[in-house]
C-alpha cells in the first residue's frame, strides 16, 4: 500500500461555495454550514481518498483559498507548489465563470514549469433554474485548459466527492508514471 501526499489548491471568486465544497467532501456529506464567514487567508483542511482497484491513497492537504482580492496574493504565499488544482465557479453566475482563467493562471505561476492535474467544478447545481453558464461550454473550456469538469451541489449533497476522486487518479496516475520511468532506467 501506497499513500501518496498532495497539495490540493482550491480557487475561484469570493461566494462559489469553495469552502462548502471542501467541508462538504471533507465531512462525507454530514456538514453543510448555512452560514459562512468569508475566508481572509487561507483554512487547511485533510483527508485521505483511496484509489480505487488499488490499495492506494492520496492524503489531501486542501488550501482553502480567500476568493476576494484583496486577500488572494497573501494566500498565493501560503500555496507554495501546489501538486493538483480545483478551480471553482458559480453555475449561476458568469463573472464566476470568466474569472477562471485568472484563478488558473494565478496557480499555474506557482506549479515551477510542471503539469499540475486540475479541475473546474460548476457549484451550485441545486440552482439550476438560475443557470447562467452552460454546461457544455464550461466543459469545453475545461478541456482546452487540460482540466476534467464537474458540476456539484455543496447544499445538496450532489458529487462533492468526485473532483476530489478525479484529482487523486490523476495524481496516484502522475506517481506511477515516474515509477515506471524510474524501473525503465534499472
């Protein structure tokens, strides 16, 4: 059994539901806090995540970061180099949506030249009726920035764990890779 440890940086504008989102898959569904005080900095959070058919994990250590931005370059210091990024927006807001670029750019200053595994989760399913991002074009744009997309539903309980699964695979994936690169060179 391996249990790997990453850095999972977790972004997007002020009001997305980044710290639902985290809370939410870090209690398996059991706490959803109706009111939040806005993060300033940056609140750490752990949990493992088994990979599945394996008998590895990947221990997340989630900086939850302040989406206002008056507080995002003090939390850009706290990040260090990040091994997997999840970019957060509002499905019912498309400044949300626009700011991801900035939010991945931010990360990606931080990533030394490496690929970091990434993605972009649509927040706020259960808001549906008051969509204002299409699905298909946040998947497309997911896509060409080499993210997966996800749309959840903190409130809801409705897929909080599975960008934080997709991020472990493509983690624990990255770890066997350089295992295989190392065992071509013996």
């Amino acid at each position: 059994m391996v249990k790997l440890r990453a850095r999972c940086v977790v972004v997007g504008d002020a009001a997305v539901g980044k710290s639902s989102l985290c809370q939410m898959f870090r209690s398996d569904g059991a706490v959803f806090q109706k009111n939040y005080t806005m993060n300033v900095g940056v609140e750490l959070l752990e949990k493992s995540v088994s990979i599945p058919d394996t008998s590895d994990a990947v221990e997340f250590y989630i900086y939850d970061s302040a989406g206002r931005e008056p507080f995002a370059d003090t939390c850009e210091n706290m990040w260090s180099q990040p091994s997997v990024m999840c970019v957060v927006f509002d499905i019912t807001s498309e400044a949300s949506f626009t700011s991801c670029s900035r939010w991945m750019d931010r990360v990606r200053s931080h990533c030394n030249g490496l690929q970091v595994p990434g993605v972009l989760v649509g927040n706020k399913c259960d808001l549906s009726s008051r969509r204002e991002v299409d699905a298909a074009a946040a998947q497309s744009w997911a896509q060409s920035h080499g993210l997966e997309y996800h749309e959840t539903s903190a409130k809801e309980i409705g897929e909080c764990e599975a960008p934080f699964l997709s991020l472990a695979r493509a983690f624990h994936s990255l770890y066997q890779d350089q295992i295989q690169i190392i065992q071509s060179l013996v």
